[in-house]
C-alpha cells in the first residue's frame, strides 16, 4: 500500500479543477463529448427497444421532476434520469472510446447532466470542466491497469469517472470526493461475458448502471457517507482486487490536474462495437473504390484476432443476429450489411435491416480465418477482408485510417452532422429549429450561463412532472 492512495490523488485533483486552467485540447474533448453523448441517447431513444424495460422502471418508480430522460420528455430524480440516459447512452454502441478501447461518455454525460438539472443554473463552463474531469479519470485508470478482458473496464472505471464528474458539479471537496469513490467501489462491477453474449440486453445497457452509481456516490458522500483512504491501493483494495496489484501508480498519477487525458477521446461513425469499425472501414472502402457488389462477392474472409473472433462465435447466429444489440456485436452481419447498403447510417441498422435477405446471404457466406497477429495486445491491430469474387479475382483491404480514430479524427462538423442524424431517429419528434440551437449551444457552451439549456432545446416539449 502506498500513500497517499491514488483515489485520495485523483479526489484532489477533481476537486482544484477549474475551468480556467483546463488545457484547449481537454475543453474541446469536453464539449464534443458532449454533443456526441446527448445525439446518441436522443438516437436510442427511438431506435433501440432494449432500452424500454429500463424507461418503464423508471416511468413507473416516479418521484421528484429534477432531471429529464432524454428524447421522451420525461422528468425523474436525478439518480433515475443517470439511469435511463445511461442506459441510451451506450445502447446503440454508438458513444466515444479511449484509444485503447472502453467508454467512459455514456457513464459521465448522463450522471453530468442529471446533476446539472438538479441544482439548476449551472454555467457551461462547469459542466465542461465536470466532463473533463470525469474523461480524466477514466483514461488514466483504463490505461494503466493490466487487463484480462475480464471485468467490463467501462463499467468498472465508468463509475469512478461518473462519481468524479457529479462530484465536481456538486463542488465536493477533496476528503468528499475521497468518500465518493469508497461508495462507488460498492457500484464498480460488470464482467466481460455479458457484453457481447448473444440474446443479451446487458451489453447495451450496461452504462445506465456507472452514471446511476456515480450520481448516487456523489450525493452520498455530500449528505456525509464517510468511505476509506485506501479504498484504490490498500491490500484488499480496487487494484489488488480486480486486476492483482497489476497498475502502473506512476503513470497513473504523471502530471495529475495538468494533463488530462480526455483530449485523445475517439467519436465513432458507425453504431457498432468499436472493435469491428476496422473491418466495417475496409469493406466499405473496397465496395466504393472497386466497384463491387454483394452479388459479385463468392466468399468473404474475415481474417480475426482473439477479440475479434468473439463477435463471430457462434457463428449461426452472429451471421443472422436476432436483435439489434446483438447485430451490433456481431462481426460477419455488419460487414454484411456495409457491403450491401455501401454505408452504416442510424437508419441502416434497423429491425428491418436483421430480416434482409442480401444482408444475410452474404453473412452466411463469411469465412472466418483466425489470425493470432491481430490477437489484441497493447492496441488492438487493424482488420482487413479478403473477397472472392465469381470472376475469379481476390481483393484484400485493410481497414488502416478508421474514421474517428487518432490518423483520422472526426471534426466538429462531423460530430454536428451525427447529432442531426440522431435527433432525427429520437422517440420524439425534434424540430429543425431546435436541433440548430442545441447544436449552438453545445458549440459555444463555455460561454452559456446554464448549460441544462441544452437539455432543453431538444425536449420538443415541456417535461411532464410526476407525482412524488
């Protein structure tokens, strides 16, 4: 055990953070989180039906009208509205990553915002710097642990990077914040099997669980829950127990409150899981650059490494995915489906879309081929496909340069043109109108005196309150 634990470190750090000492980088990673977290928890709400259990929970569990769930105009506790945006906010696997894979958007936007509407006028300048610090968290305890692909990292740290970010809204101090992560411990868990088992709702919906745990460690903590200070480091602590002491402190803590590690946040471009977005690249840039066809394709290989190979087993029913979630962990039907609808839009990975016959056809022609080099190490490696096509000829692309990764980033441009894609697929309507004013607000955030104005603009009507 070292001291001063790392938890005590970080707790310090999230508490001294102000927004006029945040690096530019991490303010624009911030504020495109932003944006990019509240358009895909817009776009969940009508596009993915996993997420109706947990807003009919919430819907009928009422309660004090402090925080809005997102694209269906209702008005919760705060710790409830975590939940339900949470929820939508990693359903469609449509969220941010780390260069190294995991999410930390979905656990910290929804826990954010829910406080924010909690204690009303809040300036956007502290919700960014509640993000940042939030993202910053996440990325130095992701990087810096050994992993298995045991335990589910984004939920796991997700609630810790939540818990920083309701914190620093609610202005806990350092010793407060030090007893927020204690409660937090309670709420870290998740394991990889149920992320991308087929049949399951789990792998979408797992996020709802961190941003509920952060709110709720947060308040707990204001309200006087006193934690321990070795909760991260101790003998049986978080290290020692998830992951064998295996973490690198110094890393972990290099230039804590200076360097925040949100700036290197990934945006993605299709609403699949992240480790598919290399293969999905190379069959789009084959189809587009060669002119080829689903109907010209004999047979598809799809070269894999040990993660890929788990979004093809079993393979019957990865290549004809029976719902939504599990299309969108499943490698051989969204190259499929690149291949035929020459795009991965919202509206291209729809129930629709799991019943059509060009889709599945190819899918079942996918030839997995286990590779070990593109077995995920430090960074996962990139895919590629290899195709037969009738002619006799066999084409091979490599999906390097993945649009929203670090050689080929998505721009605010980007990221504004996905929102409006997204607000287009919410539960409830969004006027255009009111999309280019949350677009504005989102834009020039740090200068809006109340940042919970952006939740507004794309609740196409007033929330209506329940009853206690």
């Amino acid at each position: 055990m070292t001291s001063p634990d790392v938890a005590r470190l970080m707790a310090e750090s999230v508490a001294g953070l102000e927004f006029g000492r945040l690096p530019g980088p991490a303010v624009t990673a911030a504020k495109e989180t932003i944006l990019d977290a509240t358009g895909v928890m817009l776009a969940a709400s009508g596009g993915e039906p996993a997420v109706g259990p947990v807003l009919d929970l919430v819907r009928e569990s009422g309660g004090r009208p402090e925080s809005t769930v997102l694209g269906v105009g209702l008005q919760v506790p705060a710790v409830m509205a975590a939940l339900a945006n949470g929820a939508m906010a990693h359903s469609l696997n449509f969220d941010d990553q780390t260069q190294w894979g995991q999410h930390s958007a979905c656990s910290v936007v929804p826990a954010a915002l829910a406080v924010a509407e909690r204690l009303g006028g809040v300036p956007g300048t502290e919700l960014v710097t509640a993000v940042a610090a939030g993202q910053d968290v996440f990325a130095r305890l992701r990087r810096n642990v050994g992993w298995r692909q045991d335990f589910n990292l984004s939920t796991v740290f997700g609630v810790f990077a939540a818990t920083a970010a309701a914190g620093r809204l609610l202005r806990l101090d350092g010793e407060q914040l030090l007893h927020a992560f204690g409660v937090a411990t309670l709420q870290a868990g998740g394991v990889m099997e149920v992320v991308g088992g087929v049949g399951s709702h789990l792998g979408g919906l797992y996020a709802g669980f961190p941003a509920k745990g952060g709110v709720l460690s947060a308040l707990l903590a204001r309200s006087g829950t006193r934690g321990v200070g070795s909760v991260f480091e101790g003998p049986t602590g978080l290290f020692a127990t998830y992951f064998r002491g295996d973490y690198d402190r110094e890393a972990m803590v290099a230039d804590l409150g200076v360097d925040l590690r949100g700036a290197g946040t990934q945006y993605k471009k299709w609403a699949a899981i992240g480790t598919a977005h290399s293969h999905i690249n190379a069959m789009l840039g084959l189809v587009r650059e060669q002119g080829v066809t689903a109907g010209d394709i004999v047979e598809l290989r799809l070269p894999v490494g040990d993660c890929h190979e788990s979004l093809c087993a079993p393979f019957d029913q990865r290549s004809a995915p029976a719902t939504l979630l599990d299309a969108r962990y499943s490698l051989p039907f969204l190259v499929a489906l690149a291949a035929v609808r020459r795009d991965l839009r919202v509206a291209d990975l729809t129930a629709e879309s799991l019943a059509d016959p060009a889709v599945l056809d190819l899918a079942r022609r996918v030839v997995v081929v286990r590779d070990p080099a593109l077995d995920w190490k430090a960074e996962l490696p990139v895919g590629r496909v290899e195709v037969v096509l009738g002619d006799g000829r066999t084409l091979v692309r490599t999906g390097a340069d993945v649009p929203g990764s670090a050689t080929a980033p998505l721009g605010w441009s980007d990221l504004e043109a996905k929102f409006v894609d997204c607000a287009g697929a919410a539960a409830e309507p969004i006027a255009a109108d009111r999309v280019g004013e949350a677009l504005a607000l989102a834009r020039d955030l740090e200068h809006t005196t109340d940042a919970t104005a952006l939740v507004r603009a794309v609740t196409p009507r007033p929330a209506p309150a329940l009853s206690p």
